[in-house]
C-alpha cells in the first residue's frame, strides 16, 4: 500500500479528510488536513501528526530521516476536489 492511502485511511477513520502530502526539499514531509464540521485546529495537528509518525515508524516508508510538518490547507488553498469548492462557497 502506497503511504498516502495509509494516511488517508488512518485520517478518515479518527474523521479528518487528507487534503495532500506533500515531500519537499531537505527530508520534509507535509500533511495537510482538513474537517468539514469544526475547520482544524492545534490539537487536531497534534493528534494528526501522532498518528503519521506510528505509521512512518511502523512501515518505514522513508529510511532517511525526515521531519513531519501537519496542517490545515490554510485560506489560500488550492481547490483540487468538488468537494472543496462546495465548502468554500
């Protein structure tokens, strides 16, 4: 299994959507979460980025070291889905 659906599917079972992961320079990995009924705060990241570690650590997707960066979109965000569009109307 590809580590983005391991995070999609661990994200939609504790009720945050995957909005994309991105890799960047200098072993930086992105999450970016969203929640359709409450938006994200500090405490969902927090819980969020717990979970993506025990998943980074117990799969080992990346064997060097990365650091893992966990947010919301943010208001400029790109709309990728219909869905996203949808909500932001």
């Amino acid at each position: 299994m590809h580590l983005t659906d391991l995070i999609e599917k661990t994200l939609a079972a504790m009720g945050y959507e995957l909005v994309e992961v991105e890799r960047a320079p200098a072993g930086l990995l992105r999450v970016y979460i969203d929640q359709a009924e409450n938006g994200i705060v500090i405490e969902d990241c927090e819980k969020v980025s717990r979970a993506v570690s025990d998943i980074m650590d117990r799969e080992d997707f990346i064997s060097d070291a990365y650091i893992l960066e966990v947010s919301s979109p943010g208001l400029g965000r790109a709309l990728k889905k219909d869905k996203h569009l949808s909500r932001s109307i």
